[in-house]
C-alpha cells in the first residue's frame, strides 16, 4: 500500500517537470495529428440542385475517394479537390483554382503531370445520381499534398483533362469543405 503511494508521487513528478517546458512536451503541442479519414458534404451552388456526399479514406495504395451525388444532369462532370475551404460565394469561387502545390499543368487523375486536386470526372445516370470511387496516390490527408481544409468541387460540364488551367469543366455546381471525419465512421 504504501509503495503504491509512492510511484504515484512520482508519476506526479514526472508529469510536472515536462509541463514545465521539457522538449517532449513541446513536441507534442505542434505535431499534426494523423488524419485517417475525411469527409466533405456538397451543397449546391446558386441555382444547382447538385449535392451529397465525398469520403476520403487512407489505404496502403493511397486514398480511397468516394463520392455520392444527387441532381446532376445526365453525363460527366468535373470533380476537384480546390485549393480553399472556402464555398462562401454563390458561385462557389471562393473555393479558388484546383490546388496545385507542385505548380504542375492541369491533367487527368491518370496523368504523371497533373494538379494534386485533379480527380477528373464522374458519371451522372438518367436519374441524375452519380457514384465516383478512386484510389488516389497523388492527394494526400497529411503533408505537402494535405487536401483536409481545402475543397470539393463538382462541375456543371465534363473536364475535358486537357484544356489550362481548369479542363473547361464550367461552372461551379457544387461545393463542400474537407474536414475530419470519425476514423472508425462508416459514411
Ligand atoms: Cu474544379
Ligand atoms: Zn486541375
């Protein structure tokens, strides 16, 4: 009993000298926490009916997309990741350009070249639904090619994968912000 006493007095100690300013615990103040999982929800822009959901999820390959969209027209569409979490204007131009932190030309998802937010095209059927699934090793949920904190953006025409800076992908139809999601989620 009493020796128990005694090795909590020391873990007491212990605690009270890294709070006062050893490296370890200054360390673990500015690391980056280890996203695993995240999650956008789209909402339409100005006019559009566009919406749902997009998850991003981290796998030994790389980043599983999933996206499930509501009140597409029929055909493809645009899909980027933009580089600011920002769908504020009704346009959804706050969002800015594709995110592009290695300065590259615009591409397909498949191209060496390509912008890290350039995820090409999904298919919307009769109904106007749209599924999109994609093992991504370009974007990223940690580091250089973080994409949490930036933002998804469907289009109202086919990114044509080719044409500077943007694919001629049109308007903006949908827009929803990156965050965190739940690691053990199942969106
Ligand atoms: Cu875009
Ligand atoms: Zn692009």
């Amino acid at each position: 009993m009493r020796e128990k006493r005694y090795t909590g007095i020391v873990v007491i100690a212990t605690a009270a000298a890294a709070l006062a300013g050893c490296a370890p615990a200054e360390q673990a103040r500015t690391e980056q926490p280890t996203v695993t999982r995240a999650v956008a929800v789209l909402y339409p822009t100005a006019g559009s009916e566009v919406r749902g959901t997009v998850t991003f999820v981290a796998t030994d390959s790389g980043i599983l997309v999933r996206a499930d969209l509501t009140g597409l027209p029929p055909g493809e569409h645009g899909i980027h990741i933009h580089e600011l979490g920002d769908c504020s204007a009704p346009d959804g131009t706050s969002a800015g350009g594709h995110f592009n932190p290695d300065d590259s030309p615009h591409g397909a998802p498949d191209d060496q070249s390509r912008h890290v937010g350039d995820l090409g095209n999904l298919t919307a059927d009769d109904a106007g639904l749209a599924r999109y699934e994609r093992t991504d090793a370009r974007i990223a949920l940690g580091g250089h090619h973080s994409i949490v904190g930036r933002a998804v953006i469907v289009h109202a025409g086919a990114d044509d994968l080719v044409s500077q800076p943007t694919g001629s992908a049109g308007a903006r139809a949908a827009c929803g912000v990156i965050g965190i999601a739940d690691a053990a989620g199942g969106a």
